[in-house]
C-alpha cells in the first residue's frame, strides 16, 4: 500500500505541479489570443443572460434544461469545499500572492470554459428521450475511429472514480468532519441523512437534479458572500492591506512575509494557479455535461452564460474567502487548509464561526455531490449503458455514506490523480476544436448584431 501512496504522490507532484499548470494556462491564453479575449468583450453579455434567465422555477422541455439550471449545476459542481479549504491553502503554501496568479488562472480560465461549453453544446445529442454531451462526444467528434474511442473510454473511466466516487467521498467527508466539529454530532448520522436525501435526488435523473440545484446555489452563494461581507465590515482597516499583500506579494513575496514562510514568486504562482483552476474547473472537462443540457438557440449563448460560472466561483467565492483570511490576520495562527479558514471565521463570529462554516460546508459539498454524480452518470451511460446507471447510483450513495465517516489520505489523493488524468484527453480535444469554436463564435456575434 505505501508503493501505491506513493506512485500516486509523484503523479500529482507532476501533474499539479507542472504539467497541467502549463496545459490549463496554456489553453486558456491561446484561446483568449484566438476569441480576441472574449470574456472581456462578453462579460456583459454573460451577466445579463444570466440575470435575465435566473428563475427558482425554470422549465426544462424536450430540447433540455433552462439555461440558468444548466449553469446552476455547473456551479453546483464548481463551488464546493475547495472554495474553502483551496483559497486557504493556496494562501498557507504560497502567501497572499498566490491570490492574484489565481485571478490570472481564472481570467484566461474563463476562456477555456467558453470552448468546452459550446463544443458541449455543438455535438450534443438526445438518448432515450434525454439531452446529454460533455468531452465524450466531443472527442469522438474531432477524433475519429479507435484513437478517439480510446480518448473517450480513458476521460470516462478517469471521471466516474475521479468524481463519482472517489471525489464525493471527499466531499461527504467534509461534511461529517464540519457537523461533528460544530454540533459534535457523530459522522455517521450525518452520512444516513446525505446519502438517503442524495439517493432521491439521483433517482429523479437530470430534472430533479436541476430543480434541486436551481434552488440551492443561489442561496448557498448569498448566505456565505452576506457572512464574508460581514467579517469585512468589522475587519475594514484590514481589507485594504489584504489587497496590498496580495499585489506586492505576487511579484515579491519577501517584502510582505519577510521571508518565513520560505514563499517565492514560483511558489505564488504555482499554488495561486494550481488551487484555482481545482476550484473553478476551467479545462477539466467536468462542467461541460451540465452546459450541455441548456436549451438555447445557439451554442455561443451557453458559452458565454459558462464564463460567469468561473467569474463567481473564483473572483466572487474565492475572493472573499481570502480577504477574510487577511483581513483577520489568521494567517499567523500557522494553521492551513479548512482549519485556517475556520481561524479566521471563528475571529470574528466566536463560536458561530463553526456553526457558521458547517452550515457552508453542507451546501457547498452537498451541490458538489450532485453535481458530480450526475457529470459522472453521462459517462456511465456512455460506456455501459443505461441499464448500468442504477447500479452506479446505488455506488455513490454507498461512497457517500462510508466517506462521511472515514478520511482515507490515499482516497483524496487517488482523487486529485484521476482529476488531473481526466484534463489531458479532455484539453487534446478542446485543443484540436479551435477552428470549430472560432467559426460558432463568429456566427454567434453575428445573430447579437441582428
């Protein structure tokens, strides 16, 4: 088992560390240089979509999911634990510069988004009387014969343990870990309660679930944003020098930790991007299932709506989680990950900082595990059928309830592996797609002009 722990560290050492720092950033520049920085040009666009089509309430049709539902499992997916525990991290390993490479990452991430969105939209199909897509079918799309099967059987396989089952272990996890630190209710209690309400949702397919996340993101994100202000407000003084540090510390670490955490620019630069591109998703082929289902007119309407996906979950949710953290001075506890967040909460909340965290710990996880399930479900489908579906609910919801209650390092590192593994053949096809996402972007500025 220790051969096997650690295989999978020097894996994740290079594929999170380099490889897919480069892959991701790489993708996102080339495509902003090639839609001439489209998520500067459509940022209006994509908030005004997205606001003009929020409802509580949508209707899907036939054709598939409103677009705001469509965006709200997205988001499901993309604000989860990592918003937390990743802003604190990425400050803890790499300083409060490590804030503004994730405002970079996330910037040319909102790019690569774009692509994958309307390439989702573009070879989307219906089966069995349901709308599906995701990197599946477009891989087997731009790449034809056994090569593109190969691609697509690897994404698959790598998606399913990756997020269905491994990932929402950890989710759950963070969860039962929350609610036993906070109520000191014990984790398997909190697990029955999960799985039972995750098994409804999942029975009830793709329109239960977008009913459920509809609902749920939207009050999730203005629940913690209103507790995050708060904290602002009492800490004012200290919001300006946390934007000060993140600046000065982006490009010269020393000049505001003094050299003790041993943080360089390389350090700021590698966690700053590697946390946010963990978080928002941008390039790793998971979101794309959800954009998939919208029922729009033409692709570039989903693609521009994807964008504000990446715009709120890191320059919104992430954002806010780290000006807590230095506004409050939590910093100096030496704590990391969830429990320097938790530092930071509890300074200015006391004791509700726990509760409060709980609280955002259920949402946050709770959406992540649905959506997930479901990105995860598109590929089961695929490779084996729908008959095969069932019994890959019934997994997860076996997965959920034993990680509510058992943290596993090698899980949550076999996690991140299959995470990282899933964004190669998943960018190799949005890569390859360039041609295609210019000429649908083309046509799509076109029918805004009419």
């Amino acid at each position: 088992m220790e051969n096997v722990a650690s295989f999978v560290d020097i894996v994740n050492t290079f594929l999170w560390d380099y490889a897919l720092l480069v892959l991701l950033l790489g993708t996102g520049i080339i495509y902003s240089f090639s839609l001439k920085f489209i998520q500067v040009r459509k940022f209006g666009a994509g908030m005004k979509k997205m606001f003009g089509n929020f409802s509580l309430h949508g209707k899907s049709t036939e054709n598939g999911l409103s677009s705001f539902q469509a965006l709200a499992t997205a988001i499901a997916a993309q604000v989860g634990t990592g918003n937390i525990a990743g802003a604190a991290t990425a400050i803890a390993s790499g300083g409060p510069g490590a804030i503004f490479w994730m405002w970079v990452s996330a910037f040319f991430g909102m790019a690569t988004i774009y692509a994958e969105a309307v390439m989702a939209q573009h070879t989307r199909v219906k089966e069995n009387g349901v709308v599906v897509g995701g990197p599946v079918y477009y891989i087997k799309y731009i790449f034809k014969g056994k090569f593109g099967k190969f691609l697509a059987g690897f994404f698959s396989v790598a998606i399913i343990l990756a997020l269905g089952f491994m990932g929402n272990m950890v989710q759950s996890n963070s969860i039962g870990s929350s609610f036993e630190n906070a109520f000191g209710v014990k984790p398997i209690f909190v697990g029955i309660v999960i799985a039972v309400i995750a098994a409804f949702i999942f029975l009830g397919g793709i329109n239960r679930i977008a009913r459920v996340t509809e609902k749920i993101v939207p009050i999730m994100a203005l629940i913690y944003i209103v507790g995050c202000l708060v904290i602002l407000f009492m800490n004012g003084a200290g919001v300006g020098k946390a934007f000060h540090d993140i600046f000065v510390a982006a490009f010269n670490p020393d000049a505001v930790l003094g050299g003790a955490l041993g943080v360089t620019v390389q350090k700021a630069m590698r966690f700053g991007v590697a946390r946010g591109l963990f978080s928002n998703e941008a390039g790793m082929g998971s979101t794309p299932h959800a954009h998939a289902t919208a029922d729009v007119k033409h692709p570039g309407d989903q693609g521009i709506i994807a964008m504000m996906g990446v715009f709120i979950d890191t320059f919104v949710i992430l954002t806010l989680t780290a000006l807590v953290i230095l506004s409050t001075g939590a910093l100096s506890s030496g704590e990391t990950a969830s429990a320097l967040a938790q530092v930071a909460f509890d300074s200015a909340f006391g004791s509700f900082g726990k509760v409060f965290i709980a609280i955002c710990m259920l949402f946050f996880a709770f959406t992540t595990i649905i959506g997930w399930y479901y990105f995860g479900e598109v590929n089961v489908r695929s490779l084996f059928g729908k008959k095969a579906v069932k019994i890959y609910a019934a997994l997860v919801v076996v997965f959920v309830l034993v990680g509510s209650t058992l943290k596993v390092d090698l899980v949550w590192n076999m996690s991140d592996m299959f995470n990282g593994l899933m964004v190669i053949p998943n960018l190799i096809a949005i890569l390859a797609s360039i041609p295609i996402v210019r000429k649908l972007s083309r046509e799509h500025e076109n029918l805004l002009k009419k």
